[in-house]
C-alpha cells in the first residue's frame, strides 16, 4: 500500500515507535538475562588468617552464604586445614605448615611498635 505524504510521515512515526518499542524490549530481556546470570556466577570470597577465633566467624558467614546457593571460595593458611575440614564449601590454603603457629607465638605480635605491620 502506497502513501500519501501526510499518511507517509505517520506510517514512519509509526514504524519508527514499533522498532523502538521492539529494541526497549529487546535490551530490557538481554538486561534481565544479563542480570540473572551475573546473580547466579557472582563468587564471594573469604580471606581469613589467624587463630579459631579470626577465622570461625568469617567460616560460618560462607557457610551460610553457600547454603544459601551462592559460589564461595574461603581462603585460609595451611595451618587452619584441620579447623576448616568441617564445612562443606571450597576452601584453598596458603603458607607453609608451621609458620603462622610460629608468628602468633611470638610474644611482640601484640606489641605496638613490634608487632605486625
């Protein structure tokens, strides 16, 4: 069907709003796509070095993030292993067997200018 000019403008606006609609609700689904799947990869990770005390609080924050369906990863020093091997989310160490034991031993960590830094 041919149109006129006036009836050419209007079937252009009109067009124009379809296409514009149609891309709204193109990139409105990609977003919420988008946003769905960046909820469901989000990895939350827990850093905790020291003793039970330091480290059993932050443990039972992941453990209740990763029941709760989210992707954790907790890391921690070697010698924490044992005190971790109870809960059920991925965990990697770090450091050599010993050594933190050794520095917390000593009796300047609370020290306040020989301390940790």
């Amino acid at each position: 069907m041919k149109c006129d000019a006036f009836h050419h403008r209007a079937c252009m606006e009109a067009a124009a709003s379809a296409i514009s609609g149609q891309r709204r609700a193109g990139v409105r689904r990609l977003h919420e796509s988008h946003a769905e799947a960046r909820a469901n990869s989000t990895r939350t990770v827990f850093l905790a070095v020291g003793t039970a005390g330091d480290i059993l609080p932050f443990a039972s924050l992941a453990q209740s993030f990763a029941s709760g369906g989210r992707d954790v990863l907790f890391i921690a020093h070697i010698d924490s292993k044992a005190l971790l091997s109870g809960f059920g989310f991925p965990q990697k160490f770090f450091g050599v067997p010993g050594s933190l034991k050794w520095k917390l031993a000593d009796p300047r960590i609370n020290h306040p200018s020989k301390g940790f830094r």
